[in-house]
C-alpha cells in the first residue's frame, strides 16, 4: 500500500527520464564521465591488442592472418551496436522530441560509419588471402554495405536540411527504417547460402572459438565501446553548447570555466 | 505519457512494424536470387541454369585434387554429401583451399563437369590453435580405430 506522498515506480522513471534530457543537466554528467571512458577505452584496447598480438595462439587453418579479427569483429559488432542506439535515439527525437536524443543520434552517425567502414575495409583486405576475392555480393556483405549507405544518408539528410527541428525529424525516420536491415545483416549467413561464415561468439551454442582467443576480443569489444561513448559523449557536449548557446546554463558554464582553472 | 506522444509512440511503431513485415515478404519471394550459390544436389537435379555462369558450392570431396604436372589446371570433386559434381579449374587456388574444406566456385556447366573461372575458400565459424586442432585430429583417428577393431 503505498501512500499518496510516495511516487509510483513508473512516474519517479518518467521524472528521471524528462531530467535526464535536460541539457545543462547531460553536460555536467558528461563532464564527470568522460575521463572514465577515455581512459578505459585506452587501457582496454591496448590490453586487447597485446592480449590479441601476443598472447592468443595462431589459427589451425588462418595461421597469423586471423588476427585481423581483432580490428574487424568489434568494429563490426560496434557498427551494429550504434545503430540501435542511433535508431533509439530518433524515436525518442519523434516520439518526446527531445533536443539531447537528436544530439545522441546525430553524434553516433559518423562513429558509425567508421566502424563499418573499418569492418568493411578489414574484411576485405583479409578476404584476398582468404577467401580468394576482395568482394563478392553475397547475403552478409551486401546487407553490411547496405548499412554503411543508410549512415551515410543519415548524416547527409540531416544536415541538407536547413531548419534543424525538420532534418532531425528526417532523419529519425530514416534510422528507423533502417533497422530492418539489423536482422537481416545477423541473420544473413543463416537464411541464405553466403561466402561468409556464420556466427562464432553471437549464437545461442557455446562459442566457437579457443578461449586464449576469445578473451582478448572481447576486451577489444568493451574498449571498442568504450571509446563511442567516450566520442559520443564529447560530440554531444560539443553539439549541445553549440545548439543552446544562447541559453542561460552555457553562460555560466563559460563564466565559471576560468575560476575553476585558477583554483 | 500524454496522448499526443502515445500516438506518435504507436506511429513509430506501426512504421517499424510494417516495413518489416514488407521487407520480409520481398526477401522471401527473392530467396533464391540472394543465395550465392548452387548446392551439388540442385546441379545433379537439373535445378542450375543452362548456358550462364552461375556459382556452385559445398565441400571438396577428400582425395579427388589431382593437379596437372605441366599447368595450373586441378581438377576435383564437390560435394553437399548426398550428391558430387567435378569441377576443373586453372589458376591459383586460395590459402584456404585444401580437401574437406567449403569452396565457392564460379563457372559453367559443361556436360556433368563444371568448369570454374574462379575458385573461392570458404571459411567456417571455429577458431582454433594448432595444438588443439592436431589434439582433434588424433581422438578422432583412435575413435575410427577403435571403431574399426571392434567390428
């Protein structure tokens, strides 16, 4: 039984929920966290990489080349992470239309891309020796490229359009379709007959892989998402004091900046 | 939640929802086109077209590489394990490209046999060290072993 004076579960989240979009409010936690994740990232990927380098055995067919998996795999992982948090981002900015999403998903768009980017590049140059080709359009990489051109056109649409509020609204609804294709990339080595492999670590069996193996790409993966939040969060900031330069809180926050570095 | 955001909530939604359900139907009826290849059994069933390129893949059957001494051309066997196709090939073959391994291969059908153009590796999902794979290798040749003598 609760009394009137407490608040329900639901409404203290809505509270918190409406608070957490408050951009003065978003600044000051993005200032106390981002030395966390820089440095974490930081120290997560260089004991991923030695870890990876170093200390996992070579493949019983791949030889060294495998270790390109260290690159490709979280980045891979990452770009498809990013989406969801890109595509959440514009249901948030269509649905409560709240400045801070659109700043997330308009921050995450370009990391993105660089990590399809980077998976696409690695998974080529490791497909020559490998495969035998640097390309071929089956299932997997075609869908994956496919991804690499809605973030492109995401970062494209939002900023061709020069009322703000309307490119965001854009652009949410193009992230949102495109959340079709996350399934498709996933489960495209499944569905169709493809030249990539299935999944090693993301099924529902046990991975796959040597555990010597495994552990350092999953230390690359949690430096991997790291280092987004890290970024994300400083090109939030960054696009936040921008967009609410004229507001009283960026004010005092430049006012105070000096004497906080005196002291 | 305010009535104006509940429906623009449910709006998301039903976009969502409908260009899934639209996507999925057009994926389905496109099944075939987007496999990248032709299993052995499709071949030997008359399913792969006649006269075009078209891609076949599945396992090189153990023992059927048998290498020209005098050019690059190989010729083997490759199998869905129900049923195998021969292929002939001239040209470097990829790293992974070894006997009970998963290839991809391009070319034309020429009576029974297929005459690649190219040759494709596929790799499977397990990561190994050499050690264990070895260690893999030798429990199965005691278990074949001890299969053998207790028949």
């Amino acid at each position: 039984m609760s009394s009137s004076s407490t608040l329900s579960l639901t409404d203290r989240f809505w509270r918190w929920f409406h608070g957490f979009g408050s951009p003065a409010r978003f600044d000051r936690f993005a200032q106390k966290a981002l030395p966390w994740f820089s440095w974490g990232a930081g120290i997560l990927l260089l004991a991923g990489l030695i870890g990876g380098l170093f200390y996992a055995p070579a493949d019983y067919q791949q030889g060294e080349s495998f270790r390109i998996i260290y690159v490709h795999v979280p980045a891979a992982w990452m770009s498809l992470f990013t989406y969801v948090v890109m595509a959440m981002a514009g249901a948030v900015t269509l649905i409560w239309r709240m400045k801070l999403a659109d700043a997330v998903a308009r921050a995450s768009a370009p990391l993105g891309a660089s990590f399809t980017a980077l998976a696409l590049i690695t998974g080529s140059l490791w497909g020559k020796p490998m495969w035998g080709t640097y390309w071929v359009w089956d299932g997997r990489l075609t869908s994956y490229l496919i991804l690499l051109f809605l973030y492109l056109g995401y970062i494209a649409l939002v900023n061709a359009i020069a009322d703000r509020r309307t490119g965001s609204r854009a652009g949410a609804v193009l992230a949102l379709v495109g959340v079709v294709n996350l399934p498709i990339i996933h489960f495209s080595v499944e569905w169709w007959n493809t030249l990539h492999q299935g999944a090693t670590v993301t099924k529902f069996d046990a991975p796959s892989i040597d555990t010597r193996m495994l552990i350092p790409l999953l230390i690359m993966f949690f430096g991997y998402q790291l280092y987004y939040f890290a970024v994300m969060l400083l090109r939030v900031r960054n696009e936040l004091l921008d967009t609410e330069r004229r507001t009283q809180w960026v004010a005092n926050l430049i006012m105070d900046e000096p004497a906080r570095d005196k002291s | 939640m305010r009535a104006k955001r509940k429906q623009r909530l449910y709006l998301v939604i039903l976009l969502v929802a409908g260009l899934s359900v639209a996507v999925g139907l057009t994926l389905m009826a496109l099944q075939q086109n987007i496999n990248l290849f032709f299993t052995p059994t499709q071949i030997v069933d008359g399913k792969a077209p006649q006269g075009v390129a078209f891609r076949i893949g599945g396992m090189v059957v153990d023992d059927s590489v048998k290498r020209s001494d005098q050019d690059l051309s190989v010729q083997f066997a490759i199998t869905d394990t129900a049923k195998s196709v021969p292929v002939l090939y001239t040209g470097i073959l990829p790293d992974l490209f070894r006997e009970g391994q998963g290839v991809v291969a391009l070319g034309r059908l020429d009576g029974k046999t297929f005459v690649a153009s190219e040759v494709l590796a596929k790799h499977d999902e397990n990561y190994m060290a050499p050690e264990a794979a070895e260690a893999i290798k030798q429990a199965n040749a005691q278990m074949y072993k001890a299969q053998e003598e207790s028949q």
